[in-house]
C-alpha cells in the first residue's frame, strides 16, 4: 500500500478505511501540500479547491506526480478516516495565531499546492486543531486540522 507524504498528511488518527479509487484526470499531487479529495460525482476523485464540500478522503502518495489524462487511469489509496489530524501548509496571506485553535476555514490550491486559507470561511470544510510546523524566521508555515464534518455533502446515489 502507498504511504502518505512525508512532508505533509496525517498526523493523529488511523487508517483503518483506506480503499482505492479511481482519479480524475491530470490531478497533481504534491508532496508540499495537502491531499483532501472530493468526488466529481462521476465516481472519481479530485484535489479538494476553496469550494469543495463533498470530501471523501485523503490521498496517500509519496512523490509528486500529475494523474493519468485518462478520467480514472490512476487509481489512488484514500483515507477515508474522516476523524484523522491532518498537516497541511497555510496558503494566503494570514497568519496563523492561537486563537484559531477550534475555528473554520476553506481550503485553497495555489500553484498545485492544496493548503489552508486562513482568512477564508465560505465553506468552512476544516477545522483548526493547532499550529504546525515554524520556520527558521519564526513564522508558523503549516497548521493541524480535520474535517468538518458538519459541512461534508453527499449526493444520492439515485
């Protein structure tokens, strides 16, 4: 089975529901980013943008890569674990501060890169659990979260 990035991805948690799925075409996948997917209500998988509401997991992989331009080509281990601590980086311009610890905000994708957007509550798809990893300037460049689960959507299946 692959494994998560190592640079980013589950921190706390199990990974008792990992199954594959099929992806979406030309997806890219870093490793200094996040990995949250949602359907695309064909039955494939894609990279989880600022509005993305229907998340069924996350990603496991271990190196950059770009997807099959085929819909469905690459197959991908999920983690379907919704309960699971996540890192990912802080996309934008706000800073992380303490007093966001329980607070919710979107995801963003600048640059292929899937991370958290600070100053964004549209959606409210995550929640944040704490600071993550600080740079040698002192700057707090990532942050723990989870899903909110009060804000996933599903769709029918008829």
């Amino acid at each position: 089975m692959a494994q998560q990035s190592i640079e980013y991805g589950r921190r706390a948690g199990t990974s008792q529901y990992v199954f594959d799925w099929p992806i979406g075409a030309s997806e890219v996948f870093k490793k200094k980013g996040g990995a949250f997917m949602v359907d695309d209500a064909s039955g494939r998988l894609d990279i989880a943008t600022a509005t993305g509401t229907k998340i069924q997991g996350y990603a496991l992989f271990q190196s950059d890569f770009t997807a099959s331009s085929t819909e469905g080509a690459t197959i991908l281990p999920i983690d379907m674990d919704l309960d699971n601590i996540y890192e990912l980086p802080i996309n934008g311009a706000t800073v992380w501060a303490d007093t966001m610890r329980g607070k919710v905000c979107d995801l963003s994708v600048v640059s292929s890169i899937q991370g958290l957007n600070l100053g964004a509550s549209a959606v409210d798809i995550v929640e944040l659990i704490d600071d993550g990893t600080t740079n040698p300037a002192g700057t707090v460049v990532s942050a723990l979260c989870r899903v909110n689960i009060n804000n996933v959507t599903r769709a029918g299946v008829v």
